[in-house]
C-alpha cells in the first residue's frame, strides 16, 4: 500500500527531478520508488558471522533482565 513520503532534497536535484520526470512521462514518486528498487535488488547481502547467528534471538522468550538485577547476581559471586 503506497504510503506518503517527505523528503528534503537540493534544489537543483528538484529542478533535474521535474525535468527528468516530465521528458519520461514518470512522476518523481514513480521514479524514486523504482531507484529504491533497484538499490534493494543490487545491495550486497552480508553473511552473518555462526557466532552471530548463533545469539540471533536469544533473548527473544525472556527480556534482559533488569541491570540492578544484573549488578547484584555479579556482586554475589566469589571470584577468589
């Protein structure tokens, strides 16, 4: 579903974006949807590190606990 955009832009990008768009009979929305598009099927995609992926979602049933928590449970232990 097509969803409004504000962009702030140079003016002289502005004045090329009209003209571009009126000598190819595509609205600046049209042609900008289509850069994106073209961005999203040519960006490299990046290979997690297995470490990574291994800690991707860890915390996703149970929330961090609270860092006072955290500070406590650290204090308690003997570390001699």
């Amino acid at each position: 579903m097509p969803k409004k955009l504000t962009l702030n832009i140079d003016e002289e990008l502005i004045t090329f974006a009209h003209y571009y768009s009126q000598k190819n009979s595509l609205s600046i929305s049209k042609l900008f949807e289509q850069y994106l598009i073209r961005l999203q099927n040519t960006a490299p995609t990046y290979e997690l590190h297995s470490k990574t992926k291994s800690l991707y979602g860890v915390f996703e049933d149970s929330p961090l606990p609270d860092k006072k928590i955290l500070r406590e449970t650290f204090f308690e232990k003997d570390f001699s």
